[in-house]
C-alpha cells in the first residue's frame, strides 16, 4: 500500500464512530515517555493489516534519532519476538530534522513524534497481541541507552480511536513520499574522491523553501553538512555534501531531499559526472550578501588577531622596523609592508595546500579536526602553558642576534627578506 492510500484510510478512520482508546503501558523517564497506539480498538472482521504508532515524547533538550542517525547515534529498534499473529510490522519513518553539536552532523527528532508502524497480521480478522520490546539512544549533554517493553492487545472489534488514528495520520504524511508521488525529481548523485564530497542534484515544479539533503549509505559511511545552492527560480537544486568517512562496502543507496513540509526519498546510482552549480544565490540568502558578510566576518577577525598574544608581539617587531628606516622614501616604507602582508599570505597559502594534499591522498582531515585529538590537545596546552610563563617573566628565550636582526631589523642589509620573514612569522 503506497503512502497516499495509507494516509487516506487513516484520515477516513478518523471520522468514523469513536470507541476506547487502545494504548500499550507507558514507559517514562525525564529523556523519553514512550506507548504504543492502535488507530483500531480491535481487529475487524477480514482485517489483514492494522495502524499502529510508537509515541515517543522527548523531554525538553533532549533528542532522539532517525533510521539513519548521522556520524554518531543509534536508531530506534523493535524486537517483537513474543507477538501473536504478526506477521511483519514496518516502521515509517517522518522525516527528520538536522542536529548539530560540537561540529557532529546528526538527524532525528525532537518534542513528540509518532513513528507510524505497518502491522500485517498472520491470520486475516484475528486477534493481535503485540510484545515490543524498544531499544533506543537519547541525547542532550549526556547520551543514555533506554531498553524497555510494551504491551499492546487488539481482540475482535470494529471500532476506531480518533485521537490515534489522527496522530498516526499527522506523522504519515510526513514520511518522505516515493520519487512517483512527489513533485520533487533527484536527477544526479556524484561522488568526487578528489574533493571527498557527494553531490545531489533535484529539480521540484514548485520553489523551494528551507531545503536539506540526507544521503544513507549505511553506517560505514557519513557526511557533514551539506552546501546548497538554488537556481534564479528556485526550482533547481545543487548540494555539495563533504564526505567524513567512507567505506567500499556501502549498502544500496538513498538519498532524501525535504523541503518544508514536502520530502522524497529515491534509490539512487552513483555517477562519474560531477554537476555544475546553478547560476544562483546560495539557499539562504543573496549571494552578494554573503560574500560581503564573509568579508565582513574575516575583516573584523583579522582585527581580533592583531590583539592576540601570537601577533601583538610581531607588530611591535615590525613597528621598530618601521621607526627605524624612517628616514627612507615612502614607497620603500610601503612596500616593506605588502612584503610583510605576502608573507602572512604565503604561510596560510602552505597551510591549505598541505590540507588539500592529506585530503587527495585520502586522509580525512579539516583545518581545526585536529582539536578533537586528545594528544594534540594536551601538547597545545603545554605549549600555551609555556607561553604565558614566558610573558610573566619565568624564563626568557632568545634568539641568536643574527636572527632577530633578519626577521625583525629591517636593516638595509635584510632588505624586503627581513619583511617577507616578519609576516611568515
């Protein structure tokens, strides 16, 4: 049964003659309150199928997680050994929102959701008797495993609990639909090992709005967050997604684009043809807009720099350098400094291409990842550490005179060396 014909029998459901409510027992901690819910109060005669949900109500900060969690997490699972005359029973999964948290790219749910499950019986028109028993992972400051179990029984009967059957409904439709039901078309999935990204191109006949991209290819495999641009009209989609772990043995892979209230997932095959971006603004914004704001951003980040105990010290370097050829022209003076400026160019220059180097080679490595390695952490501080007894005075290092009259003199002898020195330093 396709996603519309699900929503529409349960919308119908929700306008026939109430009865009682059929609920599992509640399991509830200050993470999650958790129940199962049936839209029937029983099994009608000639049933092959029932609507259930299992209601999962997050506590306030605290998340849980999609089929596919993202770079860390766990997604809910349901074993329902000890069931009677179950057959199967599908989860739907609504479609989730992006959780970011210390640079981590993760995806599920937060406040309440319903994930509707597809429950089709053994014997057609006959009692259910339902034995879940849930695994599930929350997080806020801490994660917390929770394994619990839920007990649900459905005997004969014909009635319909509308409070259920609505809220599955409301959750249904909004499971990403299948490509043949939605407006959104996935045209291109590429994956560049150069660049170590993935790129997804859709077109949809309506604009879009406050559009993601989740790509699965299993657990082995994750990515960050993705890089999206729209054409003039909005109607054309180009993601660049970056690859932070990768493995030959990915599963067959899925891509879902959610748009608002609108999403599609589709089976995707990888192609060798990287897309070209749309002529476009970027999706949240006016692309002149933010290229000024980055230039803005970086400007005043530059500002905060020059007052850091790193740099402070270089400038009073390169201040005395200044007084002391002061008596020379003033295109002299100038030009010392666009050496200074090429070299503080020059040594961040050498930094990216070290990074783009590690990456082609196929290390997976950002500038700043290496804050998340403990030992590198630990020589920083020390580093630090030593820093600032130096600049109380504990100890003094000093460099041979030859050198601080290179790097810092200015003299005629050192010439633009001495200044292209002072910016690499």
């Amino acid at each position: 049964m396709c996603l519309l014909a699900l929503v529409a029998s349960l919308v119908a459901l929700t306008f026939s003659e109430a009865a009682r409510a059929a609920e599992s027992n509640v399991f509830s901690n200050p993470a999650v309150t958790a129940r199962l819910i049936s839209a029937e109060d029983g099994v009608a005669p000639d049933a092959v199928s029932v609507s259930l949900g299992l209601i999962l109500e997050y506590g306030e900060g605290w998340k849980g997680y999609w089929r596919t969690p993202g770079e860390v997490g766990l997604a809910p699972e349901i074993d329902w050994t000890g069931s009677s005359n179950l057959a199967s029973a599908e989860i739907l999964w609504p479609a989730p929102e992006r959780f970011e948290a210390f640079g981590i790219e993760n995806f599920g749910y937060s406040g309440e959701v319903v994930l509707p499950i597809r429950a089709m019986l053994e014997d057609r028109g006959e009692p259910l008797e339902l034995r879940a028993r849930v695994a599930l992972l929350t997080c806020s400051n801490v994660c917390v495993p929770h394994t619990f179990d839920l007990a649900l029984d459905l005997p004969h009967g014909t009635g319909i609990d509308r409070t259920s059957a609505n809220a599955i409904a409301t959750f249904v439709s909004q499971v990403p639909a299948l490509p043949e039901e939605s407006d959104i078309e996935i045209d291109t999935v590429a994956l560049d090992a150069q660049t170590s990204s993935l790129f997804v191109t859709a077109q949809s006949t309506q604009p879009f709005q406050t559009v993601d991209v989740f790509p699965e290819f299993g657990p082995l495999v994750t990515f960050g967050k993705p890089e999206i641009r729209l054409s003039r009209d909005r109607s054309v989609l180009w993601a660049r997604i970056p690859l932070n772990a990768w493995s030959d043995d990915y599963v067959a892979p899925l891509v879902t684009v959610t748009d608002a209230d609108r999403a599609v997932t589709a089976p995707v095959v990888l192609s060798a043809d990287i897309p070209a971006p749309p002529y476009a603004r970027a999706a949240s914004g006016s692309g002149t807009f933010q290229l000024v704001l980055i230039a803005a951003i970086a400007f005043l980040g530059g500002l905060i720099l020059n007052v850091m105990p790193c740099v402070l010290p270089v400038l009073s370097i390169k201040l005395a350098s200044v007084l002391k050829v002061s008596d020379q022209p003033r295109c002299v003076i100038r030009n010392g400094f666009l050496f200074s400026a090429l070299g503080v160019l020059t040594f961040v220059w050498m930094l990216a291409v070290l990074v783009l180097v590690l990456k082609w080679i196929g290390v997976s490595v950002g500038w700043g990842i290496q804050f998340q390695n403990p030992i590198f952490v630990a020589l920083m501080f020390i580093v630090v550490a030593a820093f600032a007894a130096n600049l109380f005075g504990l100890f003094e290092i000093a460099l041979p005179v030859g050198i601080q009259d290179r790097l810092g003199a200015g003299s005629d002898r050192a010439g633009y060396a001495a200044d292209f020195g002072t910016g690499l330093l």
